[in-house]
C-alpha cells in the first residue's frame, strides 16, 4: 500500500522505525496498517481504481482499490479471496 506524506515528509511507523518518501512524496507502507499514518496526514494512493465490475482479478493480499461504484476504498483481504471495506465487510 502506498502512501503521500504531507509535504514530502519522514514518517515514523508503529515500531519507531523512519520511512523516508520517494521524491515524489510517496511512502510505501506495504501491508501494514494505515490507520496511524493517515492519522498523522498522509494521504491513501489507491493501487487500482475503477467500478465495481472492473475490480483486478490478479492483485496480492493488502491491494487497495478505490471502487467507484461503491465510492469508497476497500482492500484484498489476507487470503487473497475476497475484497473488504474499511469494517471487515465484504465488499
């Protein structure tokens, strides 16, 4: 999962350690949690995005898509066999 720091800023994660965006801002948080971050001002980048019919078929666990259809981000789940909202729910 991909992050846009505010401003271009370093960011500590849950541990302490200091993730360092890219030159264009961007912090790569992989499939960790993105409540903290987005807590301290960074903003979402979605993997993929489009409408509900066109969700990827050949994504990873931890892929986020901005489903237009539904209007609102959800992710593959851990098995990699469902996409899930922000609730747990599947979407």
């Amino acid at each position: 999962m991909k992050l846009l720091s505010p401003a271009g800023q370093q960011i500590a994660d849950i541990n302490g350690n200091v993730l360092v965006p890219d030159a264009n801002g961007v912090i790569d948080i992989g499939t960790s949690d993105p409540s903290p971050f987005l807590a301290s001002g960074c903003i979402l980048i979605p993997d993929f995005v489009g409408a509900t019919g066109a969700r990827p078929t050949r994504c990873s666990p931890g892929d986020m898509f901005l489903d237009t259809t539904l209007n609102k981000p959800i992710w593959r789940d851990g098995t990699n066999a469902n996409w899930r909202d922000a609730t747990g729910a599947i979407a």
